[in-house]
C-alpha cells in the first residue's frame, strides 16, 4: 500500500507540473535552437549529410564554435562563487520527513521516424584514452562495422583529446560524425568546445534529435569516470575539465523540450559511475542507465554486440541493457579480468521509490542512533560495504562504496531496511559481477571513506536525493575531527525546516574538514594490552571495549633494513593477523615468507580489496620499462597467488583508469620498493631485478632474504585515521629462523 501511495503521489505531481509547464514554455530560454555549424544562423541547412565517405577524412571543415560559450570554467569547483546550472529535478523534503518529487515534463513533438529504427548520440571525450591507447577509435571501428543496415544510427561527437588516430577525430578539437550502412561519414563541422561543459553536451544532442530523430534514441557518454564526485568526460585540451552530475543535469534538462518520451537508455561507458547519485538526476530522461560500479578495463564496451543487438525485431531499452552487461561480461571473461567486472542495468522508473524509501530509513537511523555507541556501530558497518576504485593511499580514493551496503549497516536501527532493499533490487534490473563484487547491490553511494576536502562534501551536498543521509554523513566528518556528540545538527541540510535538492552552502560551511589531520595515532584506538612481545615471542595486542567500537581494520606492515646503505625499504602489507573479535585479542601469524615472483624477488604488496573468494593486493612494478601495479590475488584457501592484470590507481584530476591489460609472455617485470634513507630522510624507490614473465606462472610464497625485518600492526579506526604500534625487530637468519625483538 505504501508503494502505491508513493506512486500515485508521483503521477499527481508529474501532471501538476505538465499543467505548470504547458502555459508558461515561452520563458524557458532553452527552448531556442541550439545551433552546430551544420546549420546557418537563419536555420537554413547548409551541410550535405547524405554524402558517405569510406575514410575518416575530415569534409571541408569549419571552425565554429556555436554549441556554447563555455569553454572549460565550469565544473564542480571549489569555491562559493562557482557557476549555477538550470537543474530540472524538484525534489523537496521537510524535518517531519514528508518528501516530494517533481520531475520535468516531456513536451517535444512525436516523430514520425520509422518504427524499430535507432539513433545512438555517442559523446566520446577521448583523453588519454585516445591520445595514448587509442581506445575510442577501436570503439569507432567496432560501430563501423557492425552498423550494416541504415536503421541503426551511431552519430558520434569526438573531442577531449591532442590525438586521434587512423583518421578518426580531430586531434584539439571537436567533430561530429554519423555512422550507418558499414560508412564513417565525418560532417562539416569543426568546434574548439570542452567535452566537459553542459552547453558541448546539451547543443550536441539538441541539435543530433531534430537532424536524427528515430523511433528508438539513446545517449553514451565515453571517457574517463570518476563517480559522483568526480563526474565523467575529462576533456585533456581544458585542463581535464568534466562533466559534474549538477551538468548533466543542467545539459539534458535543455534536451527535455525535444524529447517526447523518455530516451531507451543513457548509458556511461566509463569507470565508477553505476551511483545512485546519478540515476537520481538521469530518471528524468531514460528508461534505462547503464553504467558500471568498478573500473572498466581500457576496452569498454562491446559495440558490435550492441549495435547487432538493435537491429533484431524485439530490441528496446531493457534488452540493450542487458546485452552491453552480458557483452562486457564475456569480453573481461575472454581477457581473463571477470573478477572485477561490476556492469548494471539500472530500472529508472523505480528510482524514486528507492529514494523515498531511503531517506525515511536515514530519517530512522538519526533518530535511533542518538547514542554515540550506536552511531559508531553504523558507521563501522558502513565502512565494511564493498567499495570501488581502490580506495587506499597508494591508489587514492573514489569514496563510493555500495548502496546495498548501506542498507544493510543499517538494519537494527529502522524497520525499513527489507523494504528499501526491495525498492534497490526492484531498481537494479539486471548486473553482470565478478567475484570480487559477487555481492555488490548495482548502485554506489558516496561516502567519505578518507575525509580529504570540503569540496567532495560541498558537491555533495548538491547532488544527494537523502537529506537525512546528508545529516548522517555530517555527524561522521565531524566526529572524525574529535566532536564526537551525541545527537545530529540537522541544520547542514535543513533551512527553516526545508531541504532543496541542488542547494549547497558553498565551500565555507564545509571548511571545517580542512582541520581533520591524519595522526597516525588515533586517539579513538584504546588497549587492554598494548602491542608486546608475549613470552612465547609472539607479537600481540588486546583491545579494550571502547577500542573495538572504533576499530574498522587490522592488518601488519614489514620492512627490511639495507645495512650496506642504511636504508628502510618497505616490503608491504599483510592481513596475515590472527584474533579473537569477542575478546579482542590479536597476534601475528607472520612466518618470515613472502609473495615472490618465481626467481625469488619478494613483491612490495599493498592491499587492495578482499572477497569472499580472497583478497586480492597491488604491487608497483616497471612492465616493460612503464610504472603501473600489478593486480595480484590470492584465495583464501590458496598457498600461492596470480597476477590478474595490471592497475594505475586514479588520476590527478580524480578519474579512475582503466584497468590495465593481462600480462603476456616475455613481459619485463621490475620489482620496485618505497625507500627511505635513514641519514639523508630522502624518499625513493628501491629497484629490483627485472624478471622476464612466462603467462600462467603463480607467485608463491618463498623465505625472506637473510637480514634484518621491522614487523608492526596498524590498526584503522572508523573515522580513516590509524595507529601505528611501535615496530618489532626480527633477524632471519641463512636457515630461515626467526629472531625477535622489540624496537
């Protein structure tokens, strides 16, 4: 009964604002033509775009700059002062925790297009994943030639990228080209726009569904993804500039007009974008998002498969969905990389179910957990959900962990919880995982697993569907800072007792997050027994009650001294720990052997992620003379462990790359160590021996070398801050026996 109230709440509010909107069109600025340099400025057509060329050469090109004046200024920002976007989505809630959604309505004209034809706007911002791997021109080949008849349609916008390849693109620039009938046809149009400005976006599909209009229209962004936060399409000639959800909004809030029904899909062919986040603001516009919660390997997506797929008889949204899930699928199971796959299709007309849901169930949670115990036995569950992108100092942080996660972490403190899973899996139509993700729901979430700036939290606040989330989320960056109270300030989301969806403070309400220092000794990690060397030489450590509440992680670290160079080289981490979660006691299970590639060479490792088939590590390599890390997993009932792939950590500017390719026979593997020279303080890396790499080799667990070892615990609170104990010194000697003592 409740879900149909909800429902019907929703169709009531949908045609209050048809009604709304139905007398007043004329005052929306964006009803007016967006033009390319396809059309003249009378709307004249002056382009002949029914001439094919076999080539990806450029037709007599000019350089006209009329899709928008934004010229990569915009994006998410820091400051208080950063532009505002038209936004479409009207969703309100009050403290009393009634909650409203209003969503824009559809007014183009319907089309007379021939039944069961398809458009596909593709946006591929190429980056670096052009200029360097030309991986948008395969995905253009692939389109090419799998569009053999003239009812599927790929009109493709290339920009974002210093180079293109095999004629494809325009190497600093922007460039439209349509694909049917096996033919690459490259119009005459020729911009100097960035891919990641909402008025690029928004004038490209404006202007692609008046001159391509078909019965069924989807929309692909291609490029780099980053998340919520972070957004898609990083355009490499603006400084990297991207696309934030608020401009995603802003750009298919301006398509709206020209659409009279929702497109089939909205797909992101790019890193960590299945968020719930974005299919918030997306279900104003398709039926369907596509899009995955892990990083996609440098390949993407199958467009063969896709473009086969639209021209079987039955094909719509739902069924393209699900064969770019299953395509990709088989792809990473065919380059041995199907344990990070984490493809979903994602039900769009359930969105706001799940949002309402979610938020009463956060509005439960506030109000339950007003003691601090049980405010921090959330926020430690939370912390466990599946995450993605890495999320460690070595690799950097997405902050997106799974929404199904959360819901769980909350189960205890509202009665909600089963309903609201439902609502998430009714949401989730259809997803393709790998055994690292196994259990991962579809949809991510943000949540502040490394507390780095107020800009993630100010964008935040800007993009959430759950003011009471928002709430939550603000206790927990505070408490991080050591205000840890009981009860909530629900004024960060709350004025007057009303919250407005793409509202924001600005930078300075969230300025408080510059204090939060990592110490490196948390003050929240309390013992019974602090970390010692036992009678038996074991090294071990009891928890008291207060420090298991704040505890979310254990592992060990060991470094090795270089004597001849008075040098500290570190060998990595392990969860090579054992304990007793009752009683909180811990020990070292550590034997004085290693992960080693087969010639012995010990590999620096760092923890990556685990699943409930094992834990899987990266370590920093030079592969064939290039820095990356490689991806190594281990079952847990597993003695030895396999390189799965390769793995280079976020970029600068926040986007997640793709995972590296599978090793190949003769590759060159260089071992390297992070180093530190104990008289000079000078950081480096240590290099090892290059090793030449036979496929399907394992690395197995070998003696360390004789000499001298530091082995210490380091235990995470909940908030990402740490402690470190003291270090234990351990000599090993040319028997492989162990030697301890403390530092």
């Amino acid at each position: 009964m409740k879900r149909f109230i909800s429902i019907f709440l929703i169709s009531v509010l949908l045609l209050t604002g048809c009604l709304a909107l139905s007398g007043c069109s004329g005052m929306f600025p964006f009803f007016l033509r967006l033009l390319l340099g396809l059309a003249s400025q009378d709307g004249t057509e002056t382009a002949d775009t029914t001439e094919t060329v076999d080539t990806a050469e450029t037709l007599d090109t000019t350089d006209t700059d009329i899709i928008g004046s934004d010229t990569g200024t915009s994006g998410s920002g820091t400051s208080d002062t950063d532009p505002v976007y038209s936004q479409s989505l009207e969703m309100t809630a009050n403290e009393n925790g009634s909650m409203s959604i209003i969503r824009p309505v559809l007014l183009g004209k319907d089309s007379d297009a021939e039944e069961g034809t398809w458009t596909i706007f593709v946006y591929m911002c190429g980056a670096d994943l052009e200029s360097e791997y030309a991986a948008a021109s395969y995905d253009i080949m692939e389109m090419k030639k799998a569009a053999t008849s003239d009812r599927i349609r790929f009109v493709v916008m290339t920009g974002g990228s210093e180079k293109w390849h095999y004629g494809f693109g325009t190497p600093g620039k922007t460039s439209i080209a349509v694909i049917t009938d096996n033919k690459y046809t490259m119009l005459d149009y020729e911009g100097t726009e960035s891919m990641g400005s909402a008025d690029t976006l928004s004038g490209f599909l404006t202007w692609g569904v008046q001159e391509y209009p078909a019965d069924h229209m989807a929309v692909i962004l291609w490029d780099h993804g980053g998340g919520s936060i972070s957004g898609i399409c990083f355009d490499e000639i603006f400084f990297n500039d991207s696309l934030s959800l608020a401009e995603l909004d802003s750009a298919f809030f301006a398509l709206s007009p020209y659409l009279s029904k929702k497109l089939d899909f909205i797909g992101l062919d790019a890193c960590i974008m299945s968020t719930f986040e974005t299919a918030a603001i997306l279900s104003s516009y398709a039926d369907y998002m596509i899009g995955s919660q892990e990083v996609e390997y440098t390949g993407g997506w199958d467009y063969s498969a896709l473009a086969e797929h639209t021209l079987s008889t039955d094909a719509d949204g739902a069924s393209c969905a699900k064969t770019i899930c299953d395509s990709f699928y088989d792809d990473t199971a065919y380059d041995g990389k199907t344990s990070t796959a984490a493809m979903a299709a994602i039900d769009l007309s359930k969105t706001d179910a799940l949002i309402f849901s979610f938020n009463s169930m956060m509005n439960d949670v506030i109000v339950n957990t007003e003691d601090p115990e049980d405010f921090r036995s959330v926020v430690k569950k939370m912390r466990e959900s599946d995450n993605f992108g890495g999320n460690n100092d070595i690799s950097g942080y997405t902050n997106m962990i799974d929404l199904g996660g959360v819901i769980e972490a909350c189960d205890g403190y509202s009665e909600r919880c089963g309903a609201v899973l439902e609502n998430l899996f009714d949401c989730v139509y259809y997803s393709s995982t790998g055994e690292l993700h196994g259990n991962s729901s579809g949809l991510s979430v943000y949540f502040p697993l490394k507390i780095s700036s107020p800009t993630e939290l100010m964008i935040f606040e800007g993009i959430t569907p759950s003011p009471y989330y928002l709430v939550f989320l603000d206790r927990y960056c505070r408490s991080s800072h050591g205000e840890e109270t009981a009860g909530y300030d629900t004024s960060v989301a709350f004025t007057n007792r009303k919250w407005n969806w793409g509202e924001t403070g600005g930078y300075s309400k969230w300025s408080y997050i510059n204090d939060y220092i990592v110490t490196g000794s948390s003050p929240y990690i309390t013992f019974k027994k602090a970390p010692h060397l036992d009678e038996k030489g074991n090294f071990t450590f009891t928890l008291d009650e207060e420090g298991m509440s704040y505890t979310s992680g254990i592992y060990a670290s060991v470094l090795q001294y270089i004597e001849e160079e008075d040098d500290i080289v570190s060998i990595g981490e392990t969860y090579d720990v054992g304990g007793d979660d009752e009683t909180g006691e811990y020990w070292d299970y550590f034997d004085g052997t290693w992960l080693s590639l087969p010639d012995g060479q010990n590999l620096c490792l760092h923890i990556f992620g685990m699943s409930d088939e094992g834990i899987y590590y990266i370590s920093p390599v030079e592969l064939n003379n290039a820095f990356t890390y490689l991806i190594i997993h281990q079952g847990w009932d597993d003695d030895y462990a396999v390189i799965e792939g390769t793995w280079n950590g976020l970029t600068d500017f926040g986007a997640v790359n793709p995972e590296g390719n599978e090793l190949s026979d003769g590759d060159l593997i260089t071992p390297l160590y992070e180093a530190q020279n104990l008289n000079t303080d000078e950081e480096y890396n240590y290099v090892g021996e290059t090793y030449v790499y036979r496929k399907g080799e394992k690395i197995s667990y070998m003696p360390l070398a004789e000499g001298t070892y530091y082995y210490m615990f380091t235990i995470e609170d909940i908030y990402g801050d740490y402690f470190d104990s003291d270090f234990v010194v351990y000599e090993i000697d040319e028997d492989g026996t162990i030697w301890y003592d403390e530092y």
